[in-house]
C-alpha cells in the first residue's frame, strides 16, 4: 500500500489535544521494491516516569 501524498500525518512528532503522536515512515517496503525520496527510520522512545 502506497502512501497517501495529501495525509493530514504523514510523518514526524505531532501534538493534538495536548497528546503526542508520532508516524515513522516505516523501514521497508509494500507494493514495490523501492523508497523514493523516503529513508527508512526505526524510532526508539525511551520512556521516563514523570
């Protein structure tokens, strides 16, 4: 499945309603063998208790 160009997240830190969402852009691919103009990111969030 492709990417959808005109999503509201696509990918990045967002905040909504003061909650934190993150999209990764994923490390593979789905339909075709290739990333055009999209690195490959593995996020790691280390966590704290506040």
């Amino acid at each position: 499945m492709l990417s959808e160009p005109l999503a509201q997240f696509r990918d990045g830190l967002y905040q909504i309603d003061g909650r934190r969402l993150y999209v990764t852009r994923g490390i593979g691919t789905s339909f075709l063998p290739l990333r055009f103009l999209c690195r490959p990111e593995v996020v790691v969030f280390h966590l704290t208790r506040g």
